[in-house]
C-alpha cells in the first residue's frame, strides 16, 4: 500500500497487501487448506486394489501399499504396468486414475501445478466419464495462472452437469482474476444458490460487487503484459504512461529476481473515494496488490518520480507472489518492493533512525501477516525497517541469496528454514542476520 503522508513524512512509503481484510498469502493458503480438502472431500473414492480376480492381482497389491503410504508416483508406474498387461480391464484403469488424481491433489499440496494438471488429464482420459478430475485439473490451471485453460475446463464441467459449489467457486475466481467481473457474480451467485451459508463465496461475491459499481464504466486498455483499467476522470495519456511504466518494471524487477510472469496483469486507477470503497483498506493505504495493482490517482496529470516508485513497488509484489506462490512474510514482501521502489524514488527514513538509536524496532515475527491492522506510526516503521533488512542482506551477501529465499519459500518451506538454507554456507540463521542488522543499524545511525 502507499500511504498518503501527513507533512514530516510525506513521501513515506508504505504498501500492504488486503484482500477481503487478511493479506493475498492467507488467502491462498486458506484455498489451499481448506478448499481444496473440501473438494477431495466430496469427490467419489476409487479403491485403488481392483476387485477382480486375474492374473494381475499381485501386480495391484504392491500399488495398494504405495498407495496406503503415500508414494503415489511409484503406484502410477506399478498401475502402469498393470494396464500394459488387461489393456480392456475398466477396474485397472479405475485403479490407475485413481493414483494419477492422488498425485495430482499430492502436487496441489506441493504448487506443482502444471504437473498435477498433466496427471488429471491423465486421469480422465482412463475414466471420461468421471467429471470431477476435469474440476481438478480446471483448479490445477487456476492456481498455475493458465487462466484460458482453466476457464475452458470449468466451462466444459459445467456444460456436462457439473453442479457443486466448488465448480462455481472456482470458475468464479477464474472469471474474477481476468476482469470478468458479471461472470463471476454470476458464477458465485449458483454457488450460494447452492451453499448459501459458504463465508468466503459470500465475501468474495459482495466483493465483486463493490468493484463492478465502480468499474463498469471504466476505460480500458492493454500492453503486453498489463490490462489496465481507469476512471472517467483519468487522462488517456497517464493510463497510457503508467503501461510505459509498468513494462519498464516487468522488465527489470524481472531480470534482478530471474521471473517473468506470463499471465497478464490488471491494474485499476481509481478516485480515492472510489479505492476506499473498493478496498476498505486502513487510512493510510495509498495502493495495493492483491493479485490486481489498485492505485487512487485520480487527478494525476503525470508520472511523477513517487508514482514511478509506487508502480515500481506494486509490480515487485507480483514477481515475489509468482516466484513464492504466495508464501512469503509481509516484511519480506514489502521489503524487497520498497527496494525495488526506492531506486526509482528513495525518501529518508527518519522513524527507523530514531527505533534504531532507542531500541525500539518492531519484532519481525510481528510482521509476518497482513499489516493492514497497524497504526500510522507504527506503519511507517514496519516499512522503513523491512526495506532497511533487505537492503542490508542484499548489500552483504547480494541478491541471489534474497532470492534463493524467495524460491525456498516456493517449496513451501518456513521463513526461518528457508534463509537458514539460503544462507548456509555462512552458517547464518534468520537471528544470526539481525543480529548482524542491529549492529549495522547502531553504528550506521551512532555516528550521525
């Protein structure tokens, strides 16, 4: 978020992530965790042992126990197997696209997305009538940003019957993520009409509503990688320039962090009035990204070196969400985005310097989550400290160690774990590092 700065502070930055008042990585993880079991909750279980007697029986024994303990890739090869020797056996192929879909749902867990969306595939196409693994292979697409396949997919279930919740759930935020903002609603509309007590469907339709009043009558237009959609009160030329802007920044923030995302991005320029209502972001907020770059310029006549960092700044959180699929700590995220900014515009930081001299900074396990719930104060320091950390880590031991945290992370790993491995050659831990900060901090700001 960027924060509009009372007259000492002004041109502070401060930028947080809010999507339906908990941060995008939240979001995810709750989709993830919750969603998505709810979904192998209701599909129809495949035993994977065949009931027939044959000569293949010990072949389908040892796949049962793999199975049983997890290892699904070996249960796809003994299942494999099997298939090659009773090609015309419709329990076999029940049995192996039973492993396949237990794969693919592993792979889900793991964010390997396009490989769970192969193994889906693979999986209908041994039981074509079984809609559900083309729901999961349509979810797989979603979460992997392959929005047209994804769509397609839905689509095609629900052309064939496909009448559950989580069907419309998802082809709601399918639609939501490219901008089709009716289909959505209308997506999440048969999902209630369904599950009319399902929270998140209802947030996330009254959501779209909110931003459907205010953008239907916007403007459009489109770059490479950016859709961007703007106020009436906004000039041609700024939507124009902000694209400039934003391709400047796809290229390089992408080369500093090696990630180029390919699905295209929407940005929406908005009145103040008009972002508050759409975000009920905190007074402070100034800008967000939340899987679309949101920003109140209204009035703006021209990119401005502030406007330049914010864009900056908003474009970072898309290339560190891409690279850790959205599990990253806030005062990471922010960090590396102020850092990103800050080349293009670097105001002082005058709230770090005084926390720095009387012991007051902000613990760091504080700010792993949304900081939407801070003070301004408070605010402003949990910004201007995180970028001082980056900044320090990539100063002392260079960028590609920051990111090497970045793609631990998009193993799924913790952040202490993940900066402990990134940084193991030097036998430093997430404490080691600040400790190493702090004392940077005390001298850099003693001295003045």
């Amino acid at each position: 978020m960027f924060p509009v700065e009372a007259q000492n502070i002004r041109h502070t930055f401060i930028i947080a992530r809010i999507l339906l008042s908990v941060p995008t990585s939240q979001v995810q993880r709750f989709m993830l965790g919750i969603i998505i079991p709810f979904l192998l909750f209701f599909l129809v279980a495949i035993p994977v042992k065949s009931s027939h007697a044959g000569d293949y029986s010990p072949l389908n024994e040892p796949a049962a126990g793999l199975m049983s303990r997890g290892d699904y890739e070996k249960a796809v090869e003994e299942l494999r197997k099997t298939l090659n020797l009773f090609p015309y056996d419709s329990s076999v192929r029940k049995n192996l696209a039973a492993a396949y879909s237990a794969l693919g749902r592993q792979q889900l867990d793991r964010k390997q997305y396009d490989a769970a969306a192969e193994n889906f595939d693979e999986a209908r196409k041994l039981v074509a009538d079984n809609r559900d693994y083309g729901i999961l292979r349509g979810i797989a697409l979603y979460f992997g940003k392959r929005y047209d396949e994804a769509t397609v997919e839905l689509e095609q279930a629900r052309q064939s019957g496909g009448d559950n919740v989580t069907l419309f759930m998802y082809l709601g935020l399918v639609y939501y993520d490219i901008g089709n903002l009716p289909a959505a609603m209308e997506s999440w509309d048969r999902a209630l009409e369904l599950d009319p007590e399902n929270k998140f469907v209802r947030d996330m339709e009254a959501k779209a509503r909110r931003e459907s009043a205010v953008e239907a009558h916007m403007g459009k237009e489109f770059s490479s990688m950016f859709v961007i959609s703007y106020d009436e009160g906004t000039k041609s030329d700024l939507a124009d320039a902000v694209l400039d802007t934003l391709e400047t920044a796809y290229n390089r923030v992408g080369s500093d962090f090696s990630c180029f995302p390919a699905a295209r991005i929407p940005v929406i320029l908005y009145t103040r009035k008009d972002y508050r209502l759409v975000t009920a972001g905190p007074e402070w907020s100034g800008g967000l990204y939340d899987g679309k770059v949101r920003l109140p310029i209204g009035g703006a006549a021209e990119i401005s070196p502030v406007l330049r960092a914010v864009l900056f700044h908003e474009y970072t959180h898309v290339v560190v969400g891409e690279i850790t699929g959205d599990n990253c700590p806030t005062w990471l995220n922010e960090g590396l985005a102020e850092y990103e900014g800050r080349k293009e515009y670097s105001p002082p930081t005058p709230e770090l310097e005084k926390a720095a001299v009387s012991d007051g900074l902000l613990a760091f396990a504080g700010l792993e989550q949304s900081m939407s719930s801070l003070g301004k104060k408070d605010a402003v320091l949990a910004y201007q400290q995180s970028y001082s950390l980056v900044s320090f880590m990539i100063s002392a031991y260079g960028l590609h160690k920051v990111r090497d945290i970045l793609v631990n992370l998009g193993r799924g790993m913790q952040i202490d774990a993940a900066i402990s491995k990134a940084f193991a050659d030097y036998g430093l831990t997430f404490g080691g590092i600040q400790d190493e900060w702090r004392s940077y901090l005390r001298k850099k700001y003693q001295a003045n």
